[in-house]
C-alpha cells in the first residue's frame, strides 16, 4: 500500500463514505427556491423543483457506483470463468476465443443499448447489459496469462506427476490469475460507471426519477440554453473526478503488481 497514492485514494474513499452518509436524500420539494443559484444554503444550487442539486448528486453517485460496481464484478467473474474454462480443453478453447471476437466485433453503444431493452430496461437490466458486454477484453487478456502458465515447468511437472487437472488449478493456475483479475476489475468499474451513465443519460435503464449521474446529466441539458449551468456542471465534475481517481488508483495498483512479479 505503500506505493500506492494516499492522497488520491483517501480522498476518493471520503467521496465515496461521504456521499453514501449525507442525510438528505434532495427528493424534498421547494418552489419557492427553484433554479438557484449555488450558494452557501445549496452548494450545488436546485433543480427545476427547488430540490438541493447537491443532495441529489450525492445520492445518483452512489446510485451509479452500485449499477457500475455490480456489473464489474459479475463481468470479470464472467471473464475469469470463460478463462478457466478455455485452459482445460483446446475445443473449449476456440469455442470461448469464438465468442470474444464476435462480441468485441459488434458496436459497443448499439449491443449496450439493445442488451437494456431486451432486459426490460430498469436497473437490472442496465447492470446485466453492461455485465454481458464488458467481460470479453478481461477475458482475453486473462487468456494470455493461462496461455503463459500451462507451458511453465511446474504446471507441466505438476501434470506429470499424476495431479488431476482441477487440483493443478485450484494450487497453481487460480492465485496466480487471481492478481491479474483483480487488476482488471479494478480497471473495469470506471467504464462500467461510465457506461451506466451514458445509458442512462441517452433514456435506457433506470427510472427517471431515481437519481442516477446519467438522469441527472440527461434533466440538466433541458435548462443550459436558459443559463442553468450548475445544473450540469457539478455533476458531472463529480463523475469525471471520481472515474478520474478510480483509475489513478488501480493504475498504481497495476504498476505495483508488475513489480512485485519482476522481482519475484
């Protein structure tokens, strides 16, 4: 840890903790205080509404953490297991090489947005669209690495000393990718986010009336031609300075990694 940045990765843990304890939720409504400007009582000013933009930020970032932090994981356990899969039979092998290059193939945005609406289009929907598109790059680069191991001498000597495939793997293969998936995880959420926002923001997935960093983003653009603009400047600091430190952070944990494996 003590390569790692503390400034950067203390400051997004106090976002983060931040944000998920603020009290308000900014669902209440004012009209008497509506399209603010920020201020010492707002900080981020109100909405259309009269709601604490502020408040509403807070709670659509932790909205947008859970949708993006999800799907992450449930994607690099889906990239992990296609991995596994592919290093136990060469068939199984070009079967799950197969299907990397016709996912990578297809048009980002247009498979997200048609996975979101052949899911129902909520926020399950959102998180299994953006699970079932974002494993295939971790799985490929994971399938280098078990590429790599099988042929290392204490795999093969491992295999011929009569150890069945399965214990090899749970001894020797699975912590050595663990390492490298949780690298990959790490460089997943900041996309996921990203992506839920983008759904989100263009109308597919989540509620319009729960906050979420998309709707927020999405409601904002209909006030910045009457001058509004905090409506949508705040927010969306907010996520590029979150996205910002998420991949600061797992980059460094990357580069200590590589370390840690060149001097091992």
């Amino acid at each position: 840890m003590k390569h790692l940045s503390y400034p950067s990765l203390i400051c997004l843990l106090l976002i983060v903790a931040g944000a998920y304890f603020w009290p308000n939720h900014g669902v209440d409504i004012d009209l008497m205080a509506k399209l603010q400007a920020p201020s010492m009582t707002h900080w981020f000013g109100t909405d259309w509404l009269g709601r604490d933009q502020f408040s509403r930020t807070m709670k659509a970032l932790i909205c947008s953490l859970e949708v993006g932090g999800i799907a992450a994981i449930l994607s690099s356990l889906i990239a992990f297991s296609l991995a596994i899969i592919a290093s136990s039979h060469e068939r199984l092998a070009w079967l799950v090489d197969l299907l990397v290059d016709t996912m990578m193939s297809l048009p980002h945005l247009l498979l997200l947005i048609l996975l979101t609406l052949a899911l129902g289009g909520s926020s399950q929907g959102v998180i299994f669209a953006i699970t079932l598109s974002h494993w295939p790059k971790l799985t490929r680069l994971l399938r280098a690495e078990v590429s790599q191991l099988v042929s290392q001498p204490y795999i093969l000597l491992a295999k011929n000393f009569g150890k069945p495939y399965w214990q090899v793997l749970v001894q020797h293969m699975v912590p050595h990718l663990l390492p490298q998936w949780l690298t990959g995880l790490l460089l997943l959420i900041p996309h996921a986010i990203l992506h839920a926002a983008a759904l989100t923001f263009l109308g597919f997935g989540l509620n319009p009336n729960s906050p979420s960093m998309g709707v927020l983003l999405s409601e904002a653009s209909r006030y910045l031609i009457i001058g509004n603009w905090w409506l949508a400047l705040f927010p969306g600091l907010v996520l590029i300075l979150v996205l910002l430190l998420f991949a600061e952070n797992a980059g460094r944990f990357t580069a200590k990694l590589r370390q840690g494996q060149s001097s091992c």
